[in-house]
C-alpha cells in the first residue's frame, strides 16, 4: 500500500507540473501542429481537459508498467480516474460559472487542481479495492476512444459550446 501511495502523490505532482506546462506549450512552439493535438490550441474548455488527460494517461502508462503485477487493479482503477477527473473539468466549470455567471481564472486553477485530486484519489481507491478489474477492457477502451476524438476534434471541433474559444 505504502509504494501506491507513495505514487498516487507523484502522480499528483505530475499532472500539475506538466499539465501547466502544457496550457503554454502550443504557444511557444510557434503553433506546432502535432503539440497542439496533445496541448491546447485555444482557451476552450475542451481543449483545457487535455490539461488532465495527456499527463495523467503518460503517467498511467508508467504506474501501470511498474504496478500490474503487484496491484493488478491499476489499470482499471485509472482508466477510470483519468476519464473522471477529464470530465469533472467542464463540469465544475460549467457549474461555478452558472452560478456567478461569469469564469474567474483563480477558480479555473482550482477547478484544474481538484479534478487532478479527485481523480488520482478516485484512482487510488479503486486499485486498492479492485472494483473494477473485470472492466478494464472497457475502460480502456473509453480511454482510447476520448484519445481519438482529441486528435480529432483539435483541429476540426464540432459547433458546440465546450468546443468555442471565448477569446
């Protein structure tokens, strides 16, 4: 339990480091196209999920290489974290903005730093409980499925909300 935890806070660190990083990193690479699939290319809240999902699947990759044997529970438990805390983004957003009416940048950091918290946890439980291990294969297919439609809707987003840049 004690390496899982240890893991689970790195993991934490992780996704904030590089997910920060990352909310900048299509700008200063001049607008290179194959970043921008894995970054922001604009201030949607769409693209402000790859903030979550990008560090947080990199991440996985690694625990998962290093855990499986010993926790083999990890790759459901944060297949699921991952699609949790990606989520949780546009709708903490949606909520506090509907509330206020207007988006604060403090509260859109903390809507980012909370999901994190809250999916690593998520994801932490989980592998300890070994809930979902017989789900796996799909979650990881949900996982792949959310990997696509970022590729794909980067540079061709459908007319909806979620995929408008405010700026």
């Amino acid at each position: 339990m004690r390496p899982l935890k240890t893991y689970t806070r790195i993991g934490i660190l992780f996704v904030i480091i590089t997910g920060s990083i990352a909310h900048f990193l299509y700008d200063w690479s001049n607008h290179v196209s194959i970043i921008g699939f894995f970054t922001p290319i604009n201030e949607s809240i769409w693209e402000h999920m790859k903030l979550l999902f990008f560090p947080m699947l990199l991440y996985a990759f690694v625990f998962v290489f290093r855990y499986k044997n010993r926790y083999p529970s990890v790759p459901s438990a944060l297949c699921a974290g991952i699609l949790f805390g990606t989520f949780l983004i546009p709708f903490l957003f949606y909520s506090y903005t509907l509330i206020l009416g207007k988006d604060s940048f403090v509260l859109d950091l903390g809507t980012f730093i909370l999901s994190i918290l809250i999916a690593f946890w998520l994801s932490y439980r989980l592998a300890l409980s070994g809930r979902l291990l017989r789900y796996t294969p799909l979650l990881c297919c949900l996982v792949g499925i959310l990997f696509a439609l970022f590729l794909i809707f980067t540079y061709h987003p459908p007319a909806m909300p979620i995929f408008e840049d405010p700026a």
